[in-house]
C-alpha cells in the first residue's frame, strides 16, 4: 500500500494522512466499539478538491473508502471494512453562508452540530437536529445518518432541514443536489442521499434550513414511581392536542449513573422514573401548556412536577439528559445502545418487556430515550472481555429488535443500520424490497467502493430469528 499513501499524502500533506499502527488504532470504530476494523489510511481533507483526489487515488489503488465525521455513530457505519481509507472531514469545518433573510446556512461536512446554532444565534435562528452528542457530532455524520435528537418530536429529524447537497461520487465527480429553495424537479436525490449512511458518497457541503428562535421556552420535570407511568404521560400529553418540543424519559438506573457523575444535575435518587416535558412557541399561550401537563402527569401518578425557573435550571434538566451516554461509562466498560423505535401508545407493555429481556439474561439495562416519537434507547453496559456476557448482550439485543418490530415499529430510529443492525434488515423487508435498496446504491456506487459491508444483510443470514416477521419466510441474502 505505500504507493497509495504516498498519492493520498501529496493530496493532504504527510500530517493530513495517517497510516502507521498506533496512529490507526483510534479510528478502528465509531462510538459502537463491538465492530472494529483496521483502516489502511485516514486522510484529513481540507476541501472538495482534496475529496475528489482522495476517491480518485483510492480508485487508482483498487481501495474503497469510507467517509467520517466525529465517530460518534452509534452503528458502526464508519468503520473500515475491507481496508477502506477513512476519508475523515472534520478539518473541512467552515461555515461557508449564514443567510439569515431566508433562514439557511451553507456548511462544510466538519462543521460541529451545536456550532452552527451559535454562530445563527445573533440573527435569531437555530439549527433544531440536536443529538445528544451535539456537542462533538458533525454536519456530515448527521446527514449520513438522519441524526435526530430530543427536540425531533416537533422539528422533525435532519432530513427535514437539508435543503441541498453537494456530494463526491464514488467515480470521483462531483454533484449538487437540491437548492436552497428545498424545491427541486425530478426525484428527491437529497432525500435518497440523506440517512444513505455514506454508502452513496461523501458530502462535502450541505445547505440546511434554519429555524427561528421560539419566543418561549418552558421546561417541566415530571418525577414518577416507574418508567411506565411516565410513558402513560406521555401518550396522554399527545392525546391532549399538544405538541411538546420535547418528551424525553430517564429511568432510575440511569438517575443513579448521571447523578454519579459529572453530569449531576440534582435529580430525585428514588424516583422510578423522570419525564422532561419542553413547550416552545408564542409565550402567552404556555402557561395553560404547563398546567395541562401538571394535569395530565398528576392523573398519571407523577408524585409532582417542576418547572424550571430560569435557564440555567433549565440547563440542568438538559444536562442530566445529553450527559446520560457518557455517564454509563461509570457502569461498564462497554456500552450498548439500541434505538428502535415503536408506535407510542405501545411504550408501556413494550418497555415492560425490554426490561425483562434484559433481567432474563442477567444484563445490566437502564433506559433513556425520546418518548414523544417512540424511538427507545435501551442501554446495556457490559464487558465485552466476557465472551458469555458479551454472547447474552448479543442475544438480548436480537430479541429486544424483533419485540420492537412486533409491536409495529422499526429497528432503528436515528442510528442507522451501518454493521450493527444489517443482519436484521429482513425483519421488516422482504428479498425485493431489500434489491431494491441495493439498486438505488448502484445508480450511485456500481463498483461498491464506498463504504462497502454496511445496511445490507451477510450471506450468512438475513434473520433466521424471526421468519415470521410480515407473515413470509426470509431467506439469505447476497450483500
């Protein structure tokens, strides 16, 4: 390979490539540690140029490619597989247009999620996909993966704020796709490209919609005896008619694990279960928000209901929320999140048996997770050191899928598929369903070069667990 280094570093300088032993350790995996793969290079571009230089030299060499954000994917989708070169966009991290008359921002793939809101906030806007790692996250990895966040409830999740794309083919050309108007003739290749968890091609610039900044914010903490109550809430806040910027659910478990760390945020260490409730829009008409939802969380149970007083206990409530991920830390070594999602009036039985999975197999399971969408987050810490536990954990996530799937849901809400989940794709298509996928890839990618061994299931098995998802036999699957 050291022909192909040697092209890639006279592209991006010998600092911007990577190629020794411990210096590719870190880059083995995205934040799903079970998936580790050895990339031949990563490469650190600087402009679109750069991108398309890099595709061609890894195409002269015969090497496929995988774009990177922050690492911070949840599904393995930026792991090396087959010796790819990780092209690794966080140095192309400018905001290239903040257009403030029509609310949109032209940004390059490195740009940090929170960054962007801080650089709308003097105009009055925000960007509203915030995942819980928007703090380290990237522009691009959001786009790869339809990243949503606490706040997709009412804002919608990254699809809905790109407008246009400008993306690196794996044959090295370049395309733009959209226009900052969000209208375009023909297909919706942005949407296609979008969540396509950069198996299409690499993003090199995105034009996102921007939202104005809501004239009230308030913010509710709902404590409760057990996670089931809080999801009875839940249902009956949506019932109401009203639509919270945010519902989101922390079980006792994981107030024991933030509270533990340096996310402390001062919540109740006997309660079974907390529900953040955030109303946003015109501040006259959120006060009879609140007290509706002090109505319907007492009618459920809730032993009471704060109400933060001013933004920084606001932010309190947030922190114990955001920091919950990188709490659990303290609990395991290794940590396991799902995020499948389920149609919201079946979040009490459902969590009910996520948790009894997790008991029946002697695993340590806390939940966190955007209840106002369905979409759970079941947390197992573990020690994948432990080749028995590390086998129940295995076993306990594909059966915590196929409960999900059951109950009329879908495997994953926002992490993506990536090689986490692949082999589970045929729980919810058939044969056909999935070559379709497969052809839409090839429009884009005819010789599988980018990111190669992700979405699609292993021709050792499509998911024998459960043949009788939709009522027909599954069979395997050439990836």
């Amino acid at each position: 390979m050291s022909g192909l280094i040697e092209a890639l570093a006279s592209v991006v300088g010998q600092d911007g490539c990577l190629s020794r032993p411990e210096e590719l350790l870190v880059y083995e995996c995205d934040a799903l540690t079970l998936h580790a793969a050895k990339p031949t290079a990563v490469v650190f571009p600087r402009s679109t140029d750069d991108v398309v230089r890099i595709v061609e030299a890894c195409r002269r060499f015969g090497t496929p490619f995988v774009p990177r954000g922050a690492g911070t994917g949840l599904s393995g989708g930026a792991t090396a597989n087959e010796g790819a070169v990780v092209v690794e966009c966080s140095r192309m991290n400018r905001i290239l247009e903040l257009n403030a008359e029509d609310r949109y921002a032209v940004v390059e793939p490195g740009v940090v999620n929170a960054d962007l809101s801080k650089a709308a906030l003097p105009s009055g806007l925000f960007y509203a996909p915030d995942p819980s790692s928007q703090l380290a996250c990237t522009i691009g990895g959001n786009v790869a993966e339809n990243s949503g966040g606490p706040h997709t409830l009412k804002y919608g999740a990254t699809t809905n704020h790109v407008l246009a794309l400008e993306l690196v083919l794996p044959s090295g050309a370049v395309v733009q796709l959209g226009s900052a108007t969000g209208w375009t003739v023909g297909y919706d290749w942005v949407g296609a490209v979008v969540g396509s968890e950069g198996t299409l091609g690499i993003v090199t610039q995105a034009t996102l919609r921007l939202e104005p900044i809501p004239e009230g914010v308030e913010t509710l903490l709902g404590i409760f005896a057990d996670v089931v109550a809080a999801c009875r809430t839940v249902s009956g806040i949506i019932q109401s008619g009203l639509v919270p910027a945010a519902l989101e659910v922390i079980d006792r478990r994981t107030i024991a694990a933030v509270e533990a760390s340096v996310y402390a945020a001062g919540l109740p260490l006997d309660a079974g279960a907390v529900l953040i409730v955030e109303l946003d829009g015109p501040a006259p008409a959120l006060p009879a928000q609140v007290e509706r939802v002090r109505g319907i969380a007492a009618r459920e149970g809730a032993t009471r209901v704060e109400v933060a007083r001013d933004d920084a206990e606001r932010q309190r409530f947030w922190r114990a929320r955001k920091g919950a991920f990188g709490a659990m830390g303290r609990m395991a070594p290794d940590l396991y999140v799902h995020d499948a999602v389920v149609p919201r009036a079946r979040l009490p039985e459902v969590i009910e048996k996520v948790c009894a999975i997790g008991d029946r197999y002697g695993l340590k399971l806390s939940n966190v997770f955007h209840a106002g969408d369905g979409n759970l987050h079941p947390n197992i810490s573990f020690d994948r050191r432990d080749s028995d536990e590390l086998e129940r954990v295995i076993a306990a996530g594909a059966e915590i899928l196929e409960t999900c799937v059951e109950a009329g849901g879908v495997i994953s809400g926002e992490h993506g598929i990536g090689s986490e989940k692949r082999d589970y794709m045929g729980l919810l298509f058939s044969e056909a369903d999935l070559d379709a996928m497969k052809r839409l890839r090839t429009v884009f990618d005819p010789d599988g070069v980018c990111n190669p061994g992700k979405i699609f299931p292993t021709t050792r098995f499509c998911v024998e667990s459960n043949p009788r998802a939709r009522g027909y036999d599954r069979v395997p699957l050439e990836s």
